[in-house]
C-alpha cells in the first residue's frame, strides 16, 4: 500500500506542475490591464446606452403625496443622491455634455422644479426665506455638503413662486446661486392643441415676462404638439425641450436623443423604487445595482471595435483530452531525464570500454554517438582516435569511448527576445555551423534557426513517421542524433528553432501525388516553373506534419518553426482544385485550424509554435491573407511566435510611394510590425521579424543596412529578430 500512495502522490505532483508549467496561447488569451489614462474609455453598449437622470419636482408641503415632497423627504431625497455619488448639474451643462467641473467616477443628474409655485421658494415677513421651501432647503444641503452643487432648473411661470412683489428679487436670486430659469410657457398652455403662432406668442410672452431668454422648456402637463410647424415654432425659441416623467434620458451625442423630447423621472416614491431600486426613506449608499446605466463622469463611452482576433470565422474542434495530455506529459518529463547505460560497454576505472567484436554494422562513433556529448559522427569519431592512441582498432581489442556522460540531460533554454541568424541543415552539420555560432555568441545572440525539413521536401532527421519512410523523405539523413544536436548546443546557451517547411515539398507530391493540389484540366497542379504543392486541406497531409512536430518537440528543441505554411500565389492559382468547399470555406480556415490542431498536438511538450509568413499579409490584409491564407489576426491566438519576412527588397518597385523600397530598410521594417502588432492585438504572440542580411536591390548595402533594421525592430517594442541569408553569411 506504501507503495501504491507513493505513484499516486507522484502523479498528483506531476499534473499539479503540468497545469503550472504548460504555458501556451488561447483562443482568446488574457489581456494585460493597461495604466488608466486621465479619461477612461467604456466601451459603448448600445443595447444599454450610458443614461442620466433628469429628476422632476412640483409641489412642497408637509405630507407626501402624489404631486407633493415633504421638506423632510426632499431632504433625505438628496442625501441619498450624494451617498451614491450623484452629483447636479445644469440642463446648460447637460446638453453640452460639459462635465469638467465634476470629480471622475461621481455620476451627473439634473434637478428640475415645475410651475414655480411658492413652496419652491418662499419669502417670510421678516425678508428670509422660508427654511422649509425647496430653495432653502437647496441652500442648506449645499452648506452641509460642499461638494455637491447647486444647480437646479426652476420651470416658472408668471406669478413669481406665488409671491409676485418679489418676483424679480427671486429670480435674481436664484441666477446668482447657480441655477438656472426656465420657460413653462405663459399660461401653462396644452402645446397639442394651439398653433404654431400661439406657440410662439406663449413663449415670446413668457421670455417678456421673465426679462431675458430662456433656452429650456418643461412642456406643461407633458403635452407636447405633432406638427411639424408647431415644433419648429418651439425649436426657435429654446435648446431643449422636456417630458413629464418617464425613463432617465439617454445622452445628448446618443443617436436616438431627442431635444425636443427629453424624458424625466417623476420625483415620487414608486419612481424611485422603479428606476434606482430605492426605498422610502433610504439614504445610505445602495447595496443594489440602479435599473438603468448611469453615466460615469470622467468616462469616454466609445464604440468598441471587436479586436481583430474576435473577427475571424469560429469552428468546431475537439482538443485532446486533459488526462491524455497529461499522461503525454509526464512521460515527456521522465524522458529528459535518463540514466546513460549504454549496451555493450563496461564501466571500469572511471571510463566506459568495449570489446570490438569485428562484426560491427558502423563505427564505433556511429554506434555510440547517442550516448555521447557529440552531435557529429566526425567529431566523436575523433575523440575515439585520441582516446587509444595505441589502438589498431582490431577485432578482440578493448577501447576505451570517451565522453559518455553518466546522465543524459536537456535543458531547455529561455532568453527574452533572442536575436540570431538562420542555418541551413548542411552548415549546421558542417564545420561551417559552430564557427557561426561561436561568432554569434560572442555578438550576443543566442538564436539559431536551422532546417530539419525544405523545400526539397526531405526530411533532415530521423522519423518514425510512416509516411516519411514510404515517400523515401529520410534519404538525406543530416542529423543522425537530433536530440544530441539539441542537447550539445543548449550546454552552449543557444536557443534552437527547427525550420520545417510545410506545403511546398517536391518529395512527397513526386512520390504522393494525389496528396498534392489538383488541376483543373487534371492531375497535380503546378507552378509555371514546375513546382508542385501539398494540398494544405488534405488530412493526410496535415497529419504527416503533425506527426514531424511531435518528434521535434520530443528532441527537445526550443521553437517548431513552420515555413511555406501557406496557399500558393504564382502560377495559374484559378486552375487549382482543392479538398475543401471552396465557395463555403475560406483559405485562412483551412490554415487557422490546422495549426489550431498542432497547437494542440504540442501542448504537452515544452516547445513554441512559431509560423514564418509573409511581412506584406498586413499592408493589404483582406487581399493578401485571403490570398495565402495566412489571416494574422486568426493564426496569433494559437502561436507563440511570428517571424514576418519584413526584407525591404521583397516590396516591389513604387510600393508605398517609394521607388525602390530595397533602400528603405528602417520604414519598411517599422511599418510592418507596426502593423503586425495591430492585427496581433489581444493575443500573446510575439513578433520576431526575419531581418534582411543580403544585398539583393540594395544600391548601398552594408552593416548600417542590418543596424537600421534592427532600431526599427526595437522602436515598434521588439528586441528579438533573427538575420536571413540563404548562404549562411553573416560576420566578416
């Protein structure tokens, strides 16, 4: 039974750091929050349009009712507003939308009183006033609590608050407190059923009486005309025109705002329930939310476009379970570390030996490169030679085989932003591939691209992958170990990326054609220059890559870089016949949830997903990624890296105005990943750019081409790229 708990604490611990250490990009991946600016953006949701309240009083006595506040009420009616942050402002400030004089986060309502009478505001005999009408008790919220004004809208009517001798000192009065007087009209007319030029002999009237223009109208009893003519009449006279009671009122910029119709809320108790949830007597701050959208001071509402990834095409995929990803990862995870016992060596002082039997199918070195701290058979095959130096190498003689460490171990590397160049499979193998290394190095770079497939469509490594044994792709072995490769040069600090093109692959078209396009006219599609292509819809080749990945990441490498992972462009491309509905399914689909498929074909394993493509996909998005396939907004939710081909010598001649874009290595590199970061917004794909280290339409190249490049690189956020030249000459 001890033993039993044992493995299960074990498996336990492993899918606890399974789920802590597999890192890999989603869908729709988390978003870091930015710093808050001075004015905050709100998307905009039209279904729930940001709203203010525009509340309405009449009368003032000391019983509530259905047209009366009691001072007591009005009062707690107040402080429940500011405890809940509302702030008021002025019918002026409103439809100007001028907010600035209000502290972010506190929310703006209007306070409107209608038909002037002498509660709102009362003289007393001895010249004050009464501390129980609406003005006063304005006065002594304000004095009470400073920082919630006193604006307030007083819709008058002849007769001055019922006190006509002190008519003019009252609205003198409250203009200088800060609020504002408004029209009623003159005779508090029903605006439905008079003229045009009885509308504007009322309102003319009212103004007169008043002494000045008024720019605001509370319609009386909330009758409102329908005739064109008589809201023109209306329109002359004031800015805004309001409803009795309603809804809270959307805002002056919303689209369906209407300032001839402007609604209110009623002031009363069952308003107060409906729109803010608040009960009689309440003035605490509302542990409920309010039944409409306040408007947030400080806050720009703004129309929120979809981020790009949220545009493109959704599809269904079933991912691989979670237990069997698991289990895949754990036996990843044993696997990096393994006990070195060779067969048929023998461990004695301090050295492993074998007995050379003379019926050995290779050498030596082939025999034990595996198990050695050598990725080429040359160099191991030397050390063996240094070793025994006294050895004729005969059959019965005991040798020694040096550099066989007791374990096995591969360690994956993790810079931030690595810079570095590109190797071909030969220079890698080649004398050629340390002394470039090595110089990179010593520059500061740790990246090193190499090919483990071309377009040649061989395959660099060896493979278990049926179909790369049967199309004859590994007659062109160059790495006899890969995981040694791998594990030599992460003792050395580099950071490798294997380089696999995909759908351009002569071996297997040559040996599979019915895996590659079709024509029209019939048989394999091809290239004007005789190039033939992989269907990319065809699962059979989709699955041959799958299985090419999956090995790589087993070897260790740090990044799978896919290549040619595209729809091809030149040639008779309106001749092709492809394995998918065409009139029904676009290129980017096809491409997008394949790699969507490898994404998930990787997660066990501790390897990147990068995708070379090409840098112009983003100056012309909707025609060149239809045209390729290679939608970048729709591929960065399952990469972890995009290495855009940004070479300033791959615009053609006048692109962008320019004539020769060849010499303009600093705006063609800074433009596009400005806009590679554009379409790659909301994901966490990284974008490393392939960097243009030859001279092909260059009038003036040299080291200054190269520096300009990599500035541009660094001024749009990245530090990591990586030099292309197809001879593999980069340091002189």
């Amino acid at each position: 039974m001890k033993v039993v708990r044992i493995i299960v604490a074990i498996l336990i611990v492993g899918f606890i750091a399974f789920l802590t250490t597999v890192q890999k990009p989603h869908p729709v991946p988390p978003i870091e929050e930015p710093p808050v600016p001075e004015m905050v953006k709100i998307a905009y949701d039209a279904d729930n349009p940001p709203r203010i309240p525009i509340l309405e009083y009449h009368n003032f006595g000391e019983v509530d009712s259905r047209w009366t506040r009691s001072p007591d009420t009005f009062y707690d009616d107040l402080l429940w507003l500011y405890n809940n942050d509302f702030r008021p402002i002025s019918v002026d400030e409103f439809i100007n939308m001028d907010f600035a004089r209000l502290e972010p986060g506190t929310l703006p309502f209007v306070l409107t009183f209608d038909d002037a009478s002498m509660d709102q505001f009362r003289y007393l005999s001895d010249e004050s006033i009464d501390p129980r009408s609406a003005v006063a008790m304005l006065d002594k919220f304000h004095q009470d609590y400073p920082d919630f004004g006193p604006q307030a809208t007083f819709f008058v009517l002849p007769g001055g608050f019922g006190q006509p001798e002190r008519f003019e000192r009252k609205i003198e009065y409250l203009r200088e407190t800060g609020r504002e007087v408004a029209s009623h009209t003159y005779y508090h007319d029903d605006l439905s059923e008079i003229s045009a030029e009885d509308i504007r002999a009322t309102l003319q009237e009212a103004e007169d009486y008043i002494g000045f223009e008024m720019n605001s109208l509370a319609y009386p009893n909330g009758l409102f005309p329908d005739g064109e003519d008589e809201m023109a009449a209306i329109d002359e006279f004031v800015d805004a025109a309001f409803l009795v009671g309603a809804r809270p009122s959307r805002l002056p910029n919303d689209p369906e705002f209407d300032a001839m119709m402007i609604p209110r809320i009623q002031a009363i108790d069952e308003e107060w329930v409906r729109h803010f949830n608040r009960e009689f007597g309440e003035t605490a701050r509302s542990e409920v939310e309010f039944n409409f959208n306040p408007f947030v001071a400080g806050v720009e509402y703004v129309d929120e476009e979809p981020l790009p990834y949220e545009t493109c095409k959704p599809f269904e995929f079933t991912p691989t379970s979670k237990g069997k990803t698991f289990w895949k990862y754990l036996a990843y995870k044993f696997n990096k570390l393994e006990v070195n016992n060779p067969k048929n060596l023998t461990y004695k002082n301090g050295e492993f030996h074998y007995t050379i039997t003379g019926e050995e199918e290779q050498s030596l070195a082939g025999l034990f490169l595996s198990n050695s701290r050598h990725y080429r058979i040359k160099d191991f095959k030397n050390a063996i030679l240094e070793a025994n130096p006294e050895s004729d190498f005969e059959p019965d003689d005991e040798v020694v085989i040096p550099d066989i460490p007791a374990f096995k171990l591969n360690h994956p590397i993790t810079p931030k932003n690595p810079w570095g160049i590109y190797l071909t499979a030969y220079s890698a193998m080649s004398d050629q591939g340390p002394r470039l290394i090595n110089q990179l190095k010593e520059k500061g770079g740790q990246l090193v691209v190499f090919d483990v497939k071309e377009i040649d469509g061989h395959v660099y490594f060896e493979t278990d992958v049926p179909l790369a044994q049967s199309s004859n792709a590994q007659d062109h072995i160059q790495y006899p170990d890969l995981a040694n490769f791998v594990k030599y040069w992460h003792e050395q600090g580099i950071y490798l990326t294997a380089r696999i093109v995909i759908f351009k692959d002569i071996n297997l078209t040559t040996n599979r054609p019915d895996l590659a396009i079709q024509s029209a006219s019939g048989g394999p599609w091809a290239t004007r220059e005789g190039a033939v292509w992989l269907d990319p819809s065809n699962e059979e080749t989709q699955d041959y890559i799958l299985g090419l990945a999956e090995e790589l990441a087993q070897s260790g490498v740090d990044e799978i870089q896919f290549d040619y992972i595209r729809f091809p462009t030149m040639g008779p491309v309106n001749e092709t016949v492809y394995n998918f509905d065409e009139e029904n399914i676009e290129k980017y689909e096809v491409i997008r949830n394949f790699i969507a498929r490898v994404h998930d074909r990787l997660l066990p394993y501790e390897s990147k997903l990068s995708l070379d493509v090409y840098g112009v996909i983003v100056w012309n998005n909707e025609y060149d990624s239809r045209s390729t396939g290679q939608k970048m907004a729709c591929l960065g939710p399952y990469i972890d890296v995009v290495y855009p081909m940004v070479y300033p010598s791959h615009f053609g001649p006048g692109f962008a105005g320019y004539a020769n874009p060849g010499d303009e290595p600093y705006y063609f590199v800074a433009e596009s990943l400005r806009l590679f970061n554009k379409y790659l917004e909301g994901t966490n794909t990284e974008v490393r750019p392939w960097l243009q280290a030859f001279a092909w339409r260059v009038n003036n190249y040299g080291q200054w081409y190269v520096d300009a490049q990599v500035k541009a690189t660094n001024d749009q956020g990245w530090k990591g790229y990586a030099l292309w030249n197809a001879g593999n000459n980069y340091f002189y």
